[in-house]
C-alpha cells in the first residue's frame, strides 16, 4: 500500500510533493489537511520554491526523536545566511514548524549578537529612517537602557 | 547620513526583517539580554516600542556596574513595557540578597502576567529570604531554579502552589537553617508535575522527605542528601539516583525503570514491585582496594532482591565515573565481586529474579575488566530462575605480558640507586633556594595592581566621550590580570615541583632495604626535616599571594563593567561619561584597606 503523498505549490507555482504523515509536522497543513480531506494542491502562496525545497528537506528527515534537536540545529547551521534563514523562519512560522522556527530564529540571533548598531542595520537591511538629532532624543528618552 | 543610493536598489532588498511579524522579531531577541533588547530602539522607528511587546524576558545583573543601576533598569523596563502583552518566560540571573526589591517587582510583575516558563539563577550572599511570590503561580508550566553556590537561603516550606506546573527543576537548594522539620513536603500542591529534576538538594536535616505528586512520571535525582525520601507518586514510571546519600527510599510499587549508581547500595522499601522492566545498578567504593565488607554485600543483596521482578538487569564492574572525576583514586570495586566474594550468601539462596530476559555485565572503562570472574554461585543467584535469560559480559583480552628486564647485580643497583638520590636531593636543594629567591610574589601582585589603578585613575581623569577611550583601560586590565596571574601561577609551579621533589627522595629513601637505608638516610633526613617549617612557610606565602590576585581579580571584574567593550557591543555606549569622581573614591578606599 503506497503512502499518501500531498503536493505543496510555492510562490513561483513550483509543485512539491511529500508524504502526508511527514507533512503534518506542520500544524498549519495538518488542519488543512483535516477540514478538507487535503484536496490534491495546497498552494503556500507566501514561500518561495527555494525555502519550500528546504522546508521538504527538513520535513523528510528521517531523526530519532533524541537526536531530532542536534539535527534541527545541524541544519540550520548548515544554512547560515541570514537572508535564508529569515525566510526560513518565516516559512516556519507560517506553517507552524515550531522547532524549526526557533531553530532558525535562534541562529540569526547568534549570528547578529556581535554586531554594531550599524551592522544590524546592513544584515537585516533596516532602512534608519532617523536624523541623528533624532536618534539622540531616543536615546536621551531610554537613557535608562544604554 | 545619506540613504539615497539604497533607494535604487530593486525591491527585493526591502527591510527584510522590519517586514517580518513581530512574533518572529521577538523570537530572534529572546535570546538577548533585555539591556540590549531595549537598545534596538535604535534602529529604526518601526522598532522604537517592538521591544516593549516582548513575550520574552531575559534580566540579567551581570550587565550592569552595581545592583542599584539594575534595579533601575527593571523598574523603566516594567513601567515602559506594553502592559497588556504577557509573560511568557522569563529568564533571571543576580547576585546579591533574594531579598531586594527588584527581585519582588519582577516575581509580582510575571506571575500578574500569566508566565509559563521560569529560569532563575541566584548567586546568594547570606540567609535571604526568597519572596514566597516566586513560588506560587496558577499559569507557570516550567520552573527552573539553581543556585551557583550551596548557600541557604530561604525558601518557602509549605507546599509551592504551581497547579499547572509539569516540569520542575531545582539545583543547589539547601534546607539547613532550621533542624525542627520533621516532615517537609514542597510539591503535593504541583498536582500536574510530570517531570522532576533534584540537583545538589540537600534535606538531610528533615527526617523524611515527602515527593507527592500524583502525575510525575519522571524523576532524577543526583548528588542529593536525604534521610528517608518518600515517592508518593503513583504514575512514577522513570526513577533515576544517582550518587546521593539516603537511608531509606520509598518508591512506588508501579516502577518500570530504575536507575542507580552509587557509592553504596539503597536500602529500598519492601513495597513489591510488579511492572519492573529495566534495572540498572552501578556500585562503587573510593576507599582504594578496601575488600567488599560483609555488611555492604548483605546489602546488596538485599537491594538485588528487591528488585527480583525485573525483566532487564544490568549491573556495573565498573567504577562511577563521577567518582573517578572527583577523587581520582582508582576505586577498585567489581560489583560482581561482591556476589562472588561472598558465596556463602547466596550459596543457599534460591534466585530471586523470576522473569529475566537478560542480563548485562557492564564493563565500562576498566583497565583490568580482564581479570574479573564470576563465580558460578553468582550466576546462579542472578540466573537460576531464568534459563532462557541471556547473560552479557563481554571481556576484553588480556594485554600482552611486559617483557623482564634482565636483572642486574645488587652491587650495580644499590650504586645506581645512591646516585639518584643523591642527585634528587641537589636538584631539591638547587629548588629549595630557586623558590626562596622568587618569594615576594604578593608584593609584586600588589604593585602591578597599584601601578593599573594610578593608570585608570589618570585615564579617568583624560577620559572624553569618544568611545575609544574605553578600550585601552580595557586593555589594561585585561593584561594586568594576565601578568599578576602569570606571576602566581609561576611560583605555583615551582612550589608544587619543590615539594615533589621532596617527596620523591624520601619514597626512595624508604624504600631501600634496611640495611641500605641506615647506611645513606642520615645524609638527607637532617635537611629534609630541616627544611619542612621554611616550605610550609613558602606554600602559605603562595596562598596568600593568589588569594590576593583572586580578590584583585575579582575586583577587576567589576571595574572593567566601567569601560564598555565597544567592539563587542552592538550598540555603542551613551554620551554620558562615566562619574570619574565616584570610582575614583572607592578606588583608593580599596586600596588602602589592603
């Protein structure tokens, strides 16, 4: 008896297939996948096919339940780009990949808790929409903070 | 500051993380100290009050210069936070008396909003009283409470009221300050507690410890002291003690795994188990080679019994590791060897075990597994009832025998011999006056220490707000510790290689046969004897030296919180200076009190 397989449609209208049983690790799918009876396309119309293939690897792995956590940090070690690892996070997120999600939130903090002000700023491209004189009032308003 | 060549960048390079929600913002700062979460403020005006939404809390008094600064931080923290927005964890690390006021503010502040995960870490001063807010919670899920020293403080006796708490965590927890308890029972109100971890709990003062808690399903304990601990846990199916002192454990009957190692067996309540799948036993004794006594075997035995249902046992010929790491003896104890030296025991005695399925020998790292035998009156007692068991114990090979060194004559020896000694006393001697020349190490520490603080009161004096003033005192410090430590640590090896020496000449000495031994030992033991007040005297000055840098350091440490690391730092520090004058005086007050 063959597994029942679901296919996700990213962003880009690329077609991904997987098992449902691996599938509904993703609290988002699985109650799709309950109100309807999973009808044969489920469309994620906010991830990209890169991110998916990512996603459908993380989802495929075949872990014990001990070793899951090392895995889960493994792979988004694997991926260190902040840039990947933010749509990744997002992807997570709103699929309802817990583990993933913190897995990924976790690495970007590691990455950025170095940097300055400006450096956050150029890794998470934040545009500083303040005059310096601004940036002072802030400070000067939290100055309990610095 | 000039944006403008940003804007002709394509789309994709938008604010990435600014588009993101919120909930994955505040994930990514969960795990930052809130100083800096509040810091991002900065960064642009989308992120002005996101901190103020943080579901996640993370205080900590390590980042600040003294406890008054924290507690200022915490109070504009909690006033500033959006107060609709829930706790739902929060991380808390100080020093100093549980008794201070911020401490009672934050425990107020989270339980009023609904936390579910708690991590307090405490580095206690005196008796201090915990505020009993802290241990009471209608919401709180998991508690994680350690101490980094096994100070008492005082915590709350009565039952903590946690209804919906399942995991629970407590390390360094000492209840010493009061002998009148008799009875002591903290969890029967954590009536959803599943699971239970005791490190370093120390209740060896109550006459019985009371775990009852009708859902836990999950217990370890380890390095932990009790008189009588009572497991009134019906669901408990994983028990897991591990070199703990008790005199008696009464566990509950529904058991499926247990897992003990220690120095001496347990004396377990005779309560029946019947759904025993899994035992482990791992004993060890650090009195090097002292031969498994009478009393402890008999023990044994009786714990073994005990635990007849099982269907797996597995027993250790190895020491515990933990013990090896702390006392570093080799530990020669072969469990085995306890049934087997004493076959007049069990010689009689039917197995107890009905219902094997296998037995494992564990033979971990021991060099000498090789040797260990079982007799066959042990393997009886564990297999007699259970033909089909399977029985594990995998030996090593035994490693090839050293190859004899041809003898040499006595004469050549007892030459050989002499010689050594005698060389060893002249390098004793060479070693003797090296170290007696080095002396005065503590003064040396207390002047690179006097020279660094005249330096950072003449850098206070010239500071500017240019943030690069704050590396060089930084600096400084940093190398000032490294030379004084360099200096004790020096003299540390001298006096420690001095003091071997001389143990090495007198174990050569005694073991020369007597004979030899009247003919050669007066030419050493006058100066080795000679010699013990004046190395006692080196060795106390050495302490005293390094407990002067260790005070030294620790001050430093302190200080060096003055000068920010601004090339760590991802914010850089205020325009405010820091008050000059201030430190200064506590400066030379440390000073001249040395």
């Amino acid at each position: 008896m063959s597994k029942k397989t679901l296919t996700l449609m990213s962003k880009d209208k690329q077609l991904f297939n997987i098992e449902e049983h691996l599938a509904v690790q993703s609290v988002t799918i699985r109650n799709m996948v309950k109100e309807d009876g999973a009808s044969s396309v489920i469309p994620l119309p906010r991830v990209d096919s890169e991110t998916l293939a990512l996603v459908i690897e993380y989802l495929n792995r075949q872990q014990a339940p001990e070793e899951d956590e090392d895995y889960v940090k493994k792979f988004v070690d694997e991926r260190g780009e902040i840039p990947t690892l933010l749509e990744l996070a997002q992807a997570a997120l709103d699929l309802d990949i817990k583990k993933l999600m913190d897995a990924a939130c976790m690495k970007v903090a590691d990455l950025i808790k170095d940097f300055t002000l400006e450096e956050v700023r150029e890794a998470l491209r934040i545009e500083n929409d303040r005059t310096p004189e601004e940036e002072k009032a802030i400070r000067d308003e939290f100055q309990w903070a610095f | 500051m000039d944006f403008d060549h940003e804007n002709v960048r394509p789309m994709m390079n938008e604010d990435r993380l600014s588009s993101l929600p919120d909930e994955l913002i505040h994930r990514i700062l969960s795990s930052m100290e809130s100083k800096h979460v509040v810091q991002t403020c900065l960064l642009s005006s989308r992120w002005k009050f996101l901190w103020t939404s943080m579901p996640y809390l993370n205080f900590s008094s390590d980042y600040f210069a003294n406890l008054p600064k924290f507690s200022k931080f915490v109070t504009h923290f909690l006033a500033n936070r959006n107060p609709q927005t829930e706790v739902t964890s929060l991380k808390l690390t100080f020093h100093g008396a549980a008794s201070q006021f911020f401490v009672r503010r934050i425990a107020d502040y989270v339980m009023a909003h609904n936390i579910q995960e708690l991590d307090v870490v405490i580095n206690p001063k005196r008796h201090h009283e915990f505020p009993p807010r802290f241990f009471s919670s209608r919401s709180l899920k998991s508690f994680y409470f350690r101490s980094i020293f096994p100070l008492p403080y005082l915590i709350p006796k009565t039952p903590w009221d946690f209804p919906a708490l399942t995991s629970l965590s407590l390390q360094h927890v000492t209840f010493r300050e009061d002998k009148t308890d008799k009875y002591l029972d903290l969890f029967s109100k954590c009536v959803n507690l599943k699971y239970l971890k005791l490190h370093l709990f120390s209740a060896d003062d109550v006459e019985v410890f009371d775990i009852i808690t009708p859902q836990l399903t999950n217990l370890i304990i380890t390095c932990s002291d009790f008189q009588v601990l009572n497991l009134i846990a019906p669901q408990l199916e994983d028990l897991t003690v591990i070199n703990c002192s008790m005199d008696k454990l009464n566990a509950p009957p529904g058991l499926s795994c247990l897992r003990f190692s220690g120095g001496y067996p347990l004396q377990l309540s005779e309560v029946g188990f019947h759904s025993l799948e899994k035992v482990t036993i791992h004993l060890s004794m650090y009195r090097a080679r002292k031969p498994y006594v009478k009393e402890v075997a008999r023990q044994t035995i009786d714990m073994l019994q005990e635990v007849h249902s099982t269907r797996h046992l597995s027993l250790n010929l190895d020491v515990v590791e933990i013990f090896k790491c702390i006392f570093n003896i080799f530990i020669s104890l072969i469990f085995v060897q306890c049934i087997s030296a004493f076959p007049g025991l069990i010689l009689f005695l039917p197995s107890p075990f009905i219902d094997l399925i296998c037995v494992n020998i564990d033979i971990c790292m021991r060099k000498d597994a090789y040797k260990a035998k079982i007799s066959d009156e042990a393997k009886n007692f564990l297999l007699g009832n259970s033909p089909s068991a399977t029985f594990i114990m995998d030996l090593p090979e035994a490693p090839p025998p050293k190859p004899k060194k041809p003898r040499e004559g006595w004469g050549k020896k007892k030459a050989r011999l002499f010689a050594e000694i005698a060389n060893h006393a002249t390098e004793f001697q060479a070693y003797l006056e090296m170290v007696r020349s080095h002396s005065g190490t503590k003064d040396r520490v207390k002047t690179v220490f006097r020279n660094l603080m005249e330096e950072l009161r003449q850098a206070n004096e010239s500071v500017d707000t240019e943030m690069q003033v704050y590396q060089e005192p930084r600096a400084r410090i940093k190398a000032c510790l490294e030379e004084m430590w360099a200096m004790v640590n020096q003299e540390k090896d001298e006096v420690l290689e001095l003091f071997a020496k001389k143990r090495l000449v007198r174990s050569m000495l005694d073991k020369l046969p007597k004979q030899q031994r009247a003919e050669i030992e007066p030419l050493y033991s006058g100066k080795l004897a000679e010699s013990g007040p004046e190395m006692d005297q080196l060795f106390r000055e050495h302490l005293s030296a390094a407990r002067t840098a260790d005070g030294y350091e620790k001050y430093l440490d302190y200080e060096i919180t003055k000068y920010p690391d601004v090339s760590v730092s991802n914010v850089p520090p205020a325009a405010s200076q820091p008050s000059s004058s201030s430190s200064l005086a506590t400066d030379s007050t440390f000073v001249r009190d040395l």
